[in-house]
C-alpha cells in the first residue's frame, strides 16, 4: 500500500479529525452508505495515518456513537449515525459557509450564564466545549460572551442544562472598553498565531510547486480540511473593527479556499477510485 506525504509538516491531526474529513467529503452527501473498511485504511494512509491507528478509530468512533458498523459477507463496513451526520453539516457550514474574518458585527452580543452543581464536572466541560466551538469565551467563569445574536437555546436543551442556564441578548455600554474586553476574554495572539503559521506553511507549499497537480490531492485535502477546521475551532470570529491591523486569518482563509478549490475534482475522483461502499441499512 502506498502511504502519501505530499503536504506541508504542520500540526499533529488526530485521526478522528481526519476521519471525519474524509466521511464529511466524500460520503455525507452521497447518500445513507457504508464504506468498506479496507478502503477507509487505503484512504487515511494518503493523510498519513498508519492502518493500526485507522482500525483504532474506527472502533472508538463505532462506541461513541458516531459510526455504525454493518457486515457484508467477511467484510466490515462503517456507515454514519445521525449524531455524526449532524456534526458533518453542521461543520460543512462553518468551513465552507462562513467567512474567516466577521466583517459584518451589528454590535450586539449574547450572553449565557450558569450555575451548575459542582459534581457535574462533565456537563460542564461538554458546555464550554460546545460553547467555545460555537464562537464564545469566557467574560467570567460562568458567564460567556459570543458578539452577535446566536440562538443557543438547542445547544443548552440537548445537553439537559436549560434549568441552569439564562441567555441574554445586549449591546455594550460606550463604557465598556471592547477591545479591552476582547483581549481579556480571548486569546488573540494564539489565533493569530494559528492562522499565519497555516498561511505560511500552505502559501510556502503551493510555491514550491506541490500544488501543481503532481501530487496526492486526496491525502493532501484531507489535511488541508482537518487543520483548517481545527484552527476555525479555536477562532470566535471576532468583530473586525476590533482585531489587531493586517489579522491574518483573511489571508489564511484566501489560502485555503485556494488549495480546496485546485483539490477538490481530483480528490473526489481518487476518492471514488478507491472507495468500495453499500448501502446503508435502517437501523
């Protein structure tokens, strides 16, 4: 089996996050079907994941409810779950829906606060979780702040918490110092960071001539697609008018919608070579 590194050295990519790449990519919108094992392996290994580690994942994500295993004969296929389905799309929308920089702030702000029992230490780490991939930061311990109008009230349903939780929708006071505010609330210079490293790295790439076509474009969107969705994750799309001057995550976002775009036919037509699949079956 021929393993494919043509990208870039970056971050280290969980294999889930580069599992859901491909399932998000290449099967979400073809339809309820299942991918043969075998295939899944061929496919990671041209990101970089070794065999061992995809069957590892495969296993994890199958006990934690985001993939069905259905057999066919002697063969093992794995299909998505509603749960994943709905993280799938919900992702589609961030990554290729919503812009980068948020040009388009009215001035208003959501605020979520709550109390929550001291023993719930795992409901309250899945709602900050879900609440800092949702774009708010902590203003205090337990008060989030996210700038515009988001409806959180499915978030705080689905997670069991809406007895806990009170949401209001504001504008600041000119007394409040926003940019001040920002600073203390986010981590700026680590988003930052994040996006000139990737726009760097993959604008240096493309220079080199990697991007011509010579290369793995499946392996190579794969990556492109999982590290760009985790940096995305970290960034709360703040309001521009109060970010630092030259922010570099427009030119990030430039850049990879550039490598996506040269990637995309090529990858889906070697994912289609290689990916042996069957209809998924009613559970």
């Amino acid at each position: 089996m021929d393993s494919r590194t043509d990208f870039p050295e970056g971050p280290q990519l969980r294999p889930q996050s580069l599992m859901f790449a491909f399932f998000g990519g290449h099967v979400l919108e073809e339809g309820p079907l299942c991918v043969y094992s075998g295939s899944v392996i061929e496919v990671l290994a041209r990101a970089g994941v070794g065999e061992q580690a995809v069957r590892s994942t495969l296993t994890r994500m199958v006990n934690r409810g985001l993939l069905r295993r259905q057999r066919e004969g002697r063969r093992m296929y794995f299909g998505l779950t509603p749960q994943a389905t709905e993280i799938l799309w919900n992702g589609k929308k961030r990554l290729w829906d919503t812009a980068a920089v948020n040009d388009d702030w009215d001035g208003t702000w959501t605020l979520l606060g709550f109390s929550l029992p001291e023993s719930w230490q795992r409901q309250r780490h899945d709602l900050r979780s879900r609440l800092a991939w949702s774009g708010f930061g902590p203003l205090y311990s337990g008060l989030w702040i996210a700038p515009g109008d988001f409806d959180v009230s499915a978030l705080v349903s689905e997670l069991g918490l809406a007895a806990h939780v009170k949401i209001f929708h504001a504008t600041a006071d000119d007394a409040t110092d926003i940019g001040l505010m920002i600073r203390d609330t986010w981590d700026l210079d680590g988003v930052g960071a994040r996006y000139a490293d990737f726009d760097k790295r993959w604008t240096d790439w493309l220079g080199s001539g990697s991007g011509s076509g010579s290369g793995d474009p499946l392996g190579t969107r794969l990556r492109l697609t999982s590290e760009w969705l985790q940096i995305i994750r970290t960034d709360p799309r703040l309001p521009a008018r109060h970010l630092p001057a030259a922010w570099p995550a427009r030119s990030a976002h430039d850049t990879f919608h550039r490598i996506a775009e040269q990637t995309g036919a090529p990858a889906c037509r070697m994912a289609a070579r290689l990916m042996e699949t069957t209809p998924l079956r009613p559970s």
